[in-house]
C-alpha cells in the first residue's frame, strides 16, 4: 500500500466531500496527481468539453484509504 503524504490525503478528502468527483483547471501541480492515479486511490480524465482542465474521481480503494 501507498503512504500518503498530506497532501495527498487532502486531496482524497477534498474529493470525498465533493461527492467523489471533482474538475479542476490549473490549481494543482502538473503530476501531483500521478501517484495516487497509478496506485489506483483516483481516476482522472480530461475533460473534453473543458480545455485544459482535469476530471478527477475518488476508487473504492480511495475510500477505504480514507476509512469511509
């Protein structure tokens, strides 16, 4: 299992209290996200109807790290 760092798990957090989805355009560090979507805690997507933004969405396996 992947250790979280703090940001990270702010992140699940903050995707979690967003109904487990989220779209964010240029807030976050290009590859701050590479991590937790390789380790399979996130799915994130381009959203074609947005450029340049990214469709982000918290796993079954996201939630348990979380505990909820």
């Amino acid at each position: 299992m992947l250790k979280l760092t703090k940001d990270e798990i702010a992140f699940l957090r903050w995707l979690w209290t967003n109904g487990g989805q989220a779209s964010l355009s240029g807030k976050i560090k290009p590859g701050s996200t590479d991590r937790m979507t390789s380790a399979g805690y996130i799915v994130a997507d381009v959203d074609a109807d947005r450029p340049g933004t990214m469709r982000y969405a918290l796993t079954e396996h996201g939630r348990e790290a979380l505990g909820v």
